[in-house]
C-alpha cells in the first residue's frame, strides 16, 4: 500500500455560483496558478485574511464587507500523483 501526504500545496478561488464547474476547474488541466495558496486543513475565511483579501470580520465593522464570501461558490484543488489503474 501506497500513502501521501496531501496537506499542500492546496489552493482556492471563487467563483460565481455554478461558473466553477462550468470553468471546467475541477479538470486536471484547468490553469489554477492564480489562485490563493491555503494551509489544509482551514477554512476560506482564514486563508482570505492569510491572503490579504479581507479584514478580519469579527475586528470593528468589518463583518458586512465580508458577506460576499457567502455568496460566492469556492474550490479548493491538490495536485497529485496517484496510483494508476491497470
């Protein structure tokens, strides 16, 4: 048996809700260099401040210019190599 560690390089992005898969990002040859590195396990409000994109929401009032994270549709991909079928 075969083990990997699968903590990183994990990565996320948005999109509007549906565009994901119609993006095609869950293919293997989907382009996601654009995307925010993110430590796995997390959750998308910790890796938006770790990135930048947000204040934190539960500081002063910046709760309400967080509220488009909930309506936004987010991926998480990981690269790796797998046991090929034979």
């Amino acid at each position: 048996m075969i083990s990997q560690v699968l903590s990183a390089p994990w990565r996320l992005h948005d999109f509007a809700p549906g565009e994901g898969l119609a993006a095609g990002a869950h293919t293997a040859t989907f382009d996601d260099h654009a995307w925010t590195p993110v430590p796995v396990p997390g959750d998308v409000h910790r890796a938006l401040i770790s990135a930048g994109r947000i204040a934190h929401p539960f500081f002063d009032r910046n709760e309400p210019g967080c509220a488009w994270i909930e309506d936004r549709e987010w991926w998480y991909r990981l690269t790796f190599d797998g046991p090929v079928p034979g």
